[in-house]
C-alpha cells in the first residue's frame, strides 16, 4: 500500500488537507471504483471529466454509477465543447433526473473556437438555472501557477466576475484548482482569493503517486510548470523517469502552512494519474495518519 512516510515529519501540521478530499475520474473509469471502494469514504466527491472522445450518455451513466456505490458525482461542463443551448439542457436535466446531481464544475475547455454559443464559463453559468436543475454546489476553476494561455490579471477578474454572477443564485460556490507540484505559489494564490473576498471551499488540486515521466506529460499537457528545481522541490528528479512519485513533500508543506484559521476551508483534490488504486490507497494512508 502506498504510503506517507512524509507527512508526520518536520513541523506539526496544521491542517488537515484529506478530510474531504475530492477526486477525478474520466465516464469510462467509473465501473473500475468498486475496486476502490472500499477504502474510499462515504460521500466523497468525485469529478467526471468532460473529455471529447466520451458522450453526455456516457457521463450521466457516470454520474449514476457514482450515486449507486454511495459517491457524491461533480460533472464538468467545458463551456466551449457545448454544441448549443439545448445539448446544455439536456445534459443538465439528464443529470438531474437520471443521477440526482447536485453539484457542477463548469470550465471553459480548451477549444481554440467554440463548438457552440458558450465563449467561456461565464457564459455557460448565466444559462444555466440551478434550482430548475437541483444544482447546490458550483465548482469553478482555479490557477495557482497561472495559465499559459490567460494574464493572471484576465484570471483573477474572470474568477471575481463567476463569483459574483452566483452569489444571487443560491448556490454553494467552491473553488477547484489545477494540479501543481510546489506549494509556494499555492499558499499565496490562497492569501490573494481570501483577501479578495472568496470564503469557500478550495479544492487544491494534487498529482496521486504516478511514474514521473507520466506526471511530466500531464503538466506539459496542461501548462503547469514542472522545472527541475520544482521537481526537487516535490521529492523527485527529472533524471528519474520511471520511478513513481507521490505528493509527499508537497502535501506535508501544504498541511503545515495553510491555518485553516487564516485560510479558511481547504481540501484536495486528487488527479489519479498513476491510477485509481494508487491514489485510494495513498489518500487511505494518510487519513490514517491524521486520525
């Protein structure tokens, strides 16, 4: 079973980053979670990715799957994979009606141009009616590290902007965030969204144990910097492509620098790129840890 060697050393933590913790999975993973499912606590949230080569059926049965084995389901929505505003319906009402969602994490998506009228979240979100649907919570994304494609000032505006245009639709906002491997940058995007007002629930997202060479295609895949002097600082090396790394040192540096205090709600969310047992088992030793 995979471990946490890392956690219990050095200074005390002072949150603990678990209890809660969120995880993602693409349709087509969700049969393979009663594998899992045991170690895996009751409730938790699990995302459903909204790949391109995966159908709106495919999700919902997800979705679905999820409630069956006692899971708490969160679709994406990629605002610009929408083809129009009745694919966005349907969608919403197949969720609601066939797998009792409550809770929705919408994302632009990375098409260069929109498959239908949603430019971007935002404007996905303005047409969305959640009490018509049964939406409570709302997810939107954060970027630590920044985009590679979007100025930290559009970023933070666009954030404030989704912010505001939910806060009068009663619903839950949180905030989930694209996997990093340094926890400087993440402790002070915190300092910056709380100062700006945002109160609640962040989810930080965290690469599960994985080859390093796979944790180094995703981050290039997704623009997160992943330098040399990073990857020593996450407890690994460049030059160790097929060894597995897991987030450790990272996590041991978040649980001892975020004062829930100060920083206000905070979990993870886990990105199983090394795969779905290796991230339950990770996850399940270090909720040990901190009982």
């Amino acid at each position: 079973m995979a471990t946490l060697s890392m956690i219990d050393s050095g200074d005390a933590p002072r949150a603990d980053l678990l209890s809660g913790f969120s995880f993602e999975i693409s349709a087509k993973d969700a049969m393979r979670l009663e594998a899992i499912r045991p170690i895996v606590p009751d409730g938790t949230v699990v995302s459903i990715t909204y790949l391109p080569n995966e159908s709106d059926e495919a999700r919902i049965a997800a979705a679905a799957q999820l409630r069956a084995l006692g899971l708490t389901p969160m679709p994406h929505v990629a605002a610009r994979r929408v083809a129009s505003a009745d694919t966005l319906q349907r969608f919403l009402d197949g969720l609601s009606c066939g797998a009792g969602v409550e809770r929705l994490f919408v994302i632009a998506g990375d098409l260069a141009q929109p498959a239908g009228p949603f430019a971007d979240a935002r404007a996905l979100i303005s047409a969305v009616d959640p009490a018509r649907h049964g939406i409570r919570t709302v997810g939107i994304a954060g970027y630590p590290e920044g985009h590679p494609a979007i100025s930290r000032e559009r970023l933070d505006q666009a954030r404030r902007d989704k912010i505001a245009d939910l806060s009068g639709s009663g619903v839950e906002i949180e905030i989930l965030t694209q996997f990093a491997f340094d926890g400087a940058p993440i402790v002070d995007w915190l300092r910056d969204i709380r100062a700006d007002g945002f109160g609640g629930m962040v989810r930080v997202g965290l690469p599960g144990p994985a080859n390093v060479g796979t944790l180094l295609r995703f981050a290039a895949r997704c623009g997160v910097g992943a330098s040399a002097k990073v990857m020593a600082k996450y407890g690994t090396s460049l030059a160790k492509l097929f060894n597995t790394a897991g987030p450790d040192l990272l996590y041991a540096e978040l649980a001892r620098e975020i004062d829930p205090a100060v920083l206000g709600p905070v979990t993870v969310h886990l990105y199983p790129f090394g795969g779905l047992q290796k991230m339950a088992e990770w996850a399940a030793a270090g909720a040990a840890i901190a009982r």
